[in-house]
C-alpha cells in the first residue's frame, strides 16, 4: 500500500482508483460515541477546567457523649475540599491540493480504467472527511490512554488526562500476566464499592482479545448465552450484571491489548474551548499562497472524567503473544 503524502497533494500522488473505498483502520469511536462525541459535551473558557471537589468524611464511629458533655459544645470540626482539574489540548490537522489535482477528477489510475468513475468525485471533500475522523480517532485514543500535562509556556504543550491514567491514581488492579477471571473481575468489582464508587451508567471497555475472554467467562460459568443488549451514544452494547452494578460490555480497538476499564459515564463528558467568532472545531481556508487550497481543521478538546474513585481498570492482563 502506498505511503500517505506529507505536504502537497497533486495529480501524481493523490491518483484516482475505481472501486468501493475501504480502510483496514477502525473508524469507530466507542467510548468518544457514548459520552456525547465530537458535536455533544461541555465548553469551557479556560483551558484547566474543572472535573469535580473532593471532600472526605472522617472514619465512621460510634460517639460516646454523656448528658453531660452534652451541656458544652464540641469544638467546631470543617470538611475540607480539593479541586480536580484537566485540560483542553490542541487537535489540529490541514490538507493541501492542488488546482490541477482538483480539476483531474476524472482522471483514473490503476489496471483497467474504461468506462470506470472515479471512487471520490470530489477530492477535497475526501480529505476532509477522513480528516475529521482521524481527529475522532485521536480523541478516542487520548480520552482512553492520554497523559496529562500542563503546558507551563507557549512552546509546551497541554495533553489531556486520560481515564487509565486517570485510574491509576485511584481504582485498580495489577493483574500481574495473569488471564481475565471472573475472580479478578470480582476483585475489581469489590475494590471500586469499597473505593466509593457509585455506579451510575457504568460500561467495560476492552479490545478484541479481553473482550473474547470476558464473553466465554460469562457464557461458560454463569450460562450468559445470550445476554441484553442495549443502545448508548449510537452504540449497540452487552449488559451483564454482578454483584454491585449492571454494566454495558463495548468492544475498543484503542483499549490497550492487556487493559479492561471500567467506566462511568455519567461523570464523562468531551470538553471544548471555542475559539471567539469560529467555534469549537471548524474549518478554515488558509492564506493562499499558489495554485492550491489549503485549510485546517482546529479544535481544543479535553475530557470531564469526575473523581477515578467512580472508575476502575485491570492492567497486566495476559495476552496472546506476550513475550
């Protein structure tokens, strides 16, 4: 397969080919499609904006206080709280093509081209739509696996924290090379309800191989053959129940190969940072400069994730091909 051009797009390096256009990639964005998507979510004008206060309660006990004691006030005690922060990051992709690319539309490469229309009349449009899913697809990528990172000059950069990140400062468990069990799942599950967790719309994210291994644990041990189903953000998915919560089961290529997350996501949402008289992610012509247009698509976009206490993973899970 050809290489992808870098710089300008012409009539010998963007040909047109006859034939239905497929891409072996994933276009799919699960977890992005469940929590509101590239047109859905919060704005903010800020590019730090909150996630959610924090306050904890002290151990619980029993008071032992005689009628006595009960005659003077006790000295006053106050809850204290924590702001949680995240941050907006830049997404930012152009395309450049030449006039005489443009006008070439009919012009068709490959074996046997009479009587052939080309795949994509239009070039320009091709671009941009495949642009604006790779963007999709570095959301989904980031929200997923993102570190943070606050940009302290102009010349650094902001990056989004993302919820296994997010977890690993909150729920989680080692699996240590260990296969996917409903064990390991239990202990997941009990960790997060002992952690706080409140099981609002929970969902389990995994790749093609957990994904597998989770179905053949339920079908087997518990004769879960044919589990609901259920529709969130535009996604078909599995619910299964256990002790603590139901949860909706999704398949992510973007879910690390030895990594299950489990997520709420009524405390998710994508965050967006308009730009004044443009938008949140918009496309724009740029100077031109020849025989060519040029534009870029521009967006600023983090993840509202609230506490990791309402989340949890299992890392370290065995895989086929683990060396």
């Amino acid at each position: 397969m050809a290489s992808n051009v870098t710089g300008m797009g012409t009539t010998f390096n963007l040909p047109n080919y006859a034939g239905q256009l497929y891409t072996a990639s994933p276009t799919k964005t699960p977890f992005l499609s469940m929590i509101g998507g590239l047109t859905g979510g919060m704005q903010t004008e800020n590019d730090e904006f909150p996630t959610g206060v924090l306050y904890e309660f002290p151990e619980a006990a029993q008071p032992e206080i005689s009628e006595t004691a009960s005659t003077t006030a006790p000295t006053g005690g106050e809850l204290v709280k924590s702001q949680q922060t995240n941050v907006t990051q830049i997404f930012h992709e152009a395309i450049e093509i030449t006039y005489a690319r443009l006008a070439n539309r009919g012009k068709l490469s490959g074996l046997n081209t009479a009587g052939a229309q080309p795949e994509q009349p239009n070039e320009e449009d091709f671009q941009i739509a495949r642009k604006l899913e790779k963007i999709a697809r570095d959301v989904e990528f980031t929200f997923l696996n993102g570190k943070y990172q606050k940009a302290s000059s102009a010349g650094q950069a902001n990056k989004t924290r993302g919820m296994i990140e997010l977890c690993s400062t909150g729920t989680t468990i080692a699996a240590a090379n260990a296969p996917l069990s409903l064990d390991l799942l239990g202990q997941l599950y009990r960790k997060m309800a002992n952690a706080g967790a409140i099981f609002g719309n929970m969902v389990l994210l995994a790749n093609a191989e957990q994904k597998q291994r989770l179905t053949s644990l339920y079908e087997k041990q518990l004769g879960y053959n044919s589990p609901a189903q259920r529709n969130v953000g535009g996604m078909s998915i599995t619910q299964i129940e256990n002790d603590f919560f139901q949860m909706g089961v999704a398949y992510d290529p973007f879910m690390p190969v030895d990594t299950i997350l489990i997520v709420d996501l009524a405390a998710c949402a994508p965050v967006f940072q308009a730009v004044p008289g443009k938008g949140v992610l918009f496309l724009e012509e740029l100077a031109k400069t020849g025989a060519a247009n040029r534009k870029q698509i521009y967006g600023e976009i983090g993840l509202a994730h609230g506490p990791s206490f309402l989340h949890g993973t299992l890392t370290g899970l065995d895989y086929e091909g683990r060396e």
